[in-house]
C-alpha cells in the first residue's frame, strides 16, 4: 500500500505504538489479527479480514519493523523474547505476574502475550487475560493481551509474531508469550522466542509420564513451581528427576552452548523468582556472545514468511469461486466413507489450479 493511501487513523496507530501508547497498541494488535476460522465449508470466518485492512496492518508492519530496526542500530541490547508453557495447575499466570513485577521494579517494560486455545466454532479465548494477573495489569509499565489461535496452528505464528513485532516497536524490552502447555503449539512458541521455560507443578505418581518428551526437548530451562508448604518435598523430588531427565534427553535446542537448568520457584512466597531471572539472563548473555540469538531470529522472520504464505493460499483456495461447494460434496462422501481423504484432495486441488490456469 503507497503511504498516501493510508488513512489518517493508522497514521495515528503507528504514532500511538512507537510513542508507547498502550490503547494505540492493543488497536495495532487488533488491526493485524486475522482471527480467521478457514475450515473450508464455513463461509462465515469470525473475522473477515477485508484486503484493505490487510494492506494497512501490513503498512502498519512495515513502518514499525522499520523505525524498529533503525531504533536497534544505536541500542545496547536488542528487546528478548521468553516463551513459558506449562500444564494447567502450574501456576503460569502467578509466576509471569511475579516475574514482570521484578522486571518492571527494575525499570524493564514487560509484554505479555497469552496463547490462548480458540473455539474452532467462535475463535474465542478460554483462558483469561488480565483478571489473572491483576497486579501486573495495573503497571504502567506493562501490557497483558491474549492471542487467541482462530483455530489453527499457522495462527498461533503469524499472529503471535506480528503481536511481538508490534510490543518490541511500543518499546517493550522483555516479551513474554505464555501458552497452556497441552498441545502443538508450545512447538510453535518455541520457534518464535528466544528461550523456552517450562513450568511445572510439584505433580503426584509417575510425573515423567505425565510430561510429553516433546516439550520437554523444547525447555531451555524447567521452573518446579509451588515449591512451599506440603509441596516442598514432592517439589525437591521432582526437581532431582527432571534434572536426570533433561541429561538424558539431551535437551535444548542450543544444546552446544548451553546446559538446561531446572530450578524450584515460588510464586506465592515470591521466592526462586530472582533465581530464574538470573538464569534467564545467563542464557541471554552465553547465547549473545555467541551471535545465536540473531540467527535465532532470523530464522523466526523466515518462519513468519513462510507462515503468511501458506495463509495467504489457503484463504485463496477456501474463496475460489465452487470451492464451498465442492469442498461440502467431497467432505460428505469422505464421512460416509465413499472416497478416500487422498482422492477427495486431489480433487479439490485440481479444481482450484485448472481454473487458475484458465485465468
């Protein structure tokens, strides 16, 4: 889109974020959230997402990835990015509120961005946002926002990234994306920030089960949380486990360069929370010297690419012109059992490429 025919209201966006203005950036987030459902016989998405508003959140990217870039050439250190997952019961929100407290005491503006699982029916969030962290939200100094999936995996990427893109431009130095820890998308989390933290309850019975290895190859450094009270021992135990656990997978994605630490915290006693930043900023320090986190980075940004792409053709393909109703026959005969996945597929994609190529 040329600059002149971005309207005065998204100039006005793009002022309020690089000013820090958290109303003009939770409009920003909204303007660049797809929020789309594309299951293909749905013909009504949650959020249209009308090409005029595509071309000016896309503007409103660029601009910000720009003055962004020029901001970092005479800044000490780039904005970090924290990952933390978790299943439900480790106290995430707790944790994270108490760790932007200390970040925030410290002069640090904190983002918080909350990958919640979406309704596939209304691409609503399940999981709270700023109720559960009612300390943190009252913080000037920082900004709580859930990111609902829409439904889809290449969701949580593209819509995450740009949420990230956006707090570094408003000035935030440290961004937290905070997923549930039951599915996927803890994998895609992992590809967008800098360091993984997995966070756990002190769990009953056999807790190395109950912990998908996928995730734990993921963690870059593992919080014991709940480490108080009756909790304490079963907390100590199930440190010393994940601490064997993690030298035998191998863990870490830097695994060259670093070692994954697993620490015992306490969000309600406020305890290992200076501990955890400590590490944090350990890793943050051994993974610059060695240049990481720019390559890091780097192949994020690829990955966001290749995340708008693949929306971009499956938006197209969902709205050719027969698609729907094509796409309802085949489902129906693929149901009953009548035609194969695989055939139903190819039928579909031959459909939409031959009237391409007619065009």
């Amino acid at each position: 889109m040329a600059s002149s025919q971005v309207p005065q209201r998204v100039r006005d966006i793009l002022s309020g974020v690089v000013a820090g203005n958290r109303a003009k950036l939770a409009e920003a987030i909204t303007l660049v959230f797809p929020h789309e459902n594309i299951h293909l016989t749905s013909l009504s998405p949650v959020e249209s997402k009308h090409p005029t508003k595509h071309r000016q959140a896309q503007w409103l990217l660029a601009e910000v990835l720009s003055r962004r870039r020029r901001h970092l050439l005479g800044q000490l250190r780039p904005p970090f990015r924290l990952g933390v997952s978790g299943p439900p019961g480790a106290g995430k929100s707790s944790f994270i509120e108490r760790l932007g407290q200390l970040l925030t005491g410290r002069g640090l503006w904190v983002a918080v961005l909350a990958v919640d699982p979406s309704s596939l029916r209304t691409g609503g969030s399940i999981l709270a946002d700023k109720t559960r962290m009612p300390h943190l939200s009252r913080d000037p100094q920082a900004y709580i926002r859930p990111s609902p999936t829409g439904g889809n995996l290449g969701g949580v990427t593209r819509s995450t990234s740009e949420a990230i893109t956006l707090c570094e431009g408003a000035g935030y130095d440290v961004v937290v994306v905070e997923t549930v820890g039951v599915g996927q998308s803890e994998t895609e989390v992992s590809k967008m920030t800098d360091m993984f933290l997995l966070l756990l309850p002190p769990a009953a019975g056999d807790e190395l089960q109950g912990m998908k290895r996928g995730i734990m190859e993921l963690a870059d450094l593992v919080v014991v949380n709940k480490a108080d009270g009756d909790l304490l021992p079963a907390a100590r135990r199930l440190t010393a486990d994940y601490t064997s656990a993690l030298k035998l997978l191998n863990t870490s994605r830097k695994d060259k360069l670093w070692t994954p630490r697993v620490l015992m915290a306490s969000a309600a006693e406020n305890t290992g929370i200076q501990e955890t930043w400590d590490t944090v900023e350990l890793f943050r320090t051994t993974m610059e010297s060695a240049g990481e986190l720019d390559k890091v980075q780097s192949i994020q940004r690829k990955s966001w690419l290749w995340s708008h792409v693949d929306h971009q053709l499956m938006a197209r393909f969902r709205d050719w012109p027969g698609m729907a109703a094509l796409a309802a026959s085949v489902e129906e005969k693929v149901a009953e059992g009548a035609m194969a996945p695989g055939t139903a597929a190819d039928l579909l994609l031959d459909h939409f490429f031959d009237s391409t190529h007619r065009q």
